[in-house]
C-alpha cells in the first residue's frame, strides 16, 4: 500500500529517508554530507521519483522506486 508522505509527520519522513539514505550509502564511494543526501531524498519523495510503502504482510514501511514495488500485495 501506498501512503502519501503528506500523511505522516515530517520527522517520520526524515527519519524515513535517514533510513534509506543510510541503507544505501555503501553503493556510493565518496563521502557523503549526511544531512545533504537526507534532504536530497525528501525532495525526491515529494517529487513522486521515491513512494512509500507499507507492506503489510512484512509490516514494515520503506521508500522505494516505482520500479521496487510489488503490486501483488
């Protein structure tokens, strides 16, 4: 399920893209402005290019590309 980012708190999405930011961070070789890619990252979720979603069969919430998501659910 998809839930719009309007709908939680804006600490739950920062928290939210502190996550991603973080899980990702080992694809990228540089140093990295933690804040920076943070923001960077909300501006993509307010973009539509990142969703959130709510799995609720693993009962979890991630951002991910349309690409990453499975409509099955």
């Amino acid at each position: 399920m998809l839930v719009d980012y309007r709908e939680i708190s804006a600490e739950a999405l920062e928290n939210l893209c502190k996550e991603y930011v973080i899980a990702n961070l080992s694809e990228v070789e540089q140093e990295v402005q933690l804040e920076d890619w943070v923001a960077k990252t909300i501006e993509l979720v307010k973009s539509g290019e990142l969703v959130i979603e709510f799995s609720e069969q693993e009962e979890s919430i991630s951002l991910k590309n349309e690409s990453e998501i499975n409509w099955k659910e």
